[in-house]
C-alpha cells in the first residue's frame, strides 16, 4: 500500500455521519476527505500524547519559529474539497514512526487507502489543539487530552486548517 504525503488539511465536524473529517491537500497534487470516528479519535489523540512526551525537546532559536509563523500564515484558504472524484475513506488504523526530528503518523483504511504527515513536536501539539476544537464542536468527551491543551478556549467555527 502507497502512502501519499499530507500537504494540508482542514478539520470539519460531520454531524450526520457524527465523525471528524479532514479535508485533505496531499503532495500529489490530489485532495482525500478521510473520517475519524470518535472511538479512534479518543484512541489516536492518547497515542500521539505519548508519542509527543517521548520526543526530545529543542529548543527553537527566536528567529526561526517567526519565520515558520509568518510562513504559515500566508496560507489562510481551507482545504476545499470539490471534485467527487477524490478519495473518501474511513481511518481504520494508525500507524506512528519516529524521526530524527519529530513522527511520522499514517491513516490507513486496511484496504488500499493511505496518507502520512511527517511533524516535529510543535505541529503535533497544534494537531491536538485541531482535535480538541473538533471533539467540543461534536460534543464529546475530551477526558483524554492533556492538562495543557486550552480547555477555556471558545469555539466559534465548524473548521480549522492546519498546514
């Protein structure tokens, strides 16, 4: 099974197939809309905490995390998934690999569907920032994310884009 680099993605809530959805841009220059139920989401989020823990900390000079701001800012479109003929599966496993400089995270369908995002430390935490706004949209429970995601944070989208 090929796995296809993830370039973007935007985080929905779907309330009719009560799941969360990326909408997803991939280095291919193709887009994938891929689910997580709530099971697997719970599942996902208390694995990345560990594997986050486990990552060594650097610290990051000044001048490099502005440049990696201002860089990312300049991409403030959402994903937009609009040709019917882009892949639409649901995760059914996870996989994470360790790196010189951060984790490799792959979604996989079991079948033939796959996609990685390869992030150090900082990215991995904004991913569970993303999931937790996703988790309070859908009205889960968010028991299992860590004491320093922001639990006093108000939610005022349906959406969020990380890149």
């Amino acid at each position: 099974m090929q796995s296809h680099l993830l370039k973007t993605f935007t985080a929905n809530f779907d309330p009719e197939e009560d799941r969360i959805r990326l909408d997803c841009d991939l280095h291919i220059e193709k887009q994938a809309q891929i689910f997580f139920t709530q099971r697997l989401g719970r599942l996902f989020i208390s694995e990345l905490i560990k594997k986050i823990e486990t990552l060594a900390t650097t610290d990051t000079p000044k001048d490099a995390t502005q440049e990696q701001k201002t860089s990312s800012d300049k991409i403030t479109e959402p994903v937009s998934i609009t040709d019917k003929a882009n892949s639409v599966w649901l995760i059914r496993s996870i996989d994470f690999e360790n790196l010189e400089t951060g984790l490799r995270i792959i979604f996989k369908d079991n079948e033939k569907h796959a996609l990685h995002l390869e992030g150090d430390k900082l990215l991995l935490q904004n991913i569970i920032d993303v999931f937790f706004k996703m988790f309070s949209i859908a009205e889960w429970k968010t028991d299992c994310f860590p004491s320093w995601v922001n639990f006093e944070m108000k939610v005022e989208t349906q959406s969020v884009t990380i890149h």
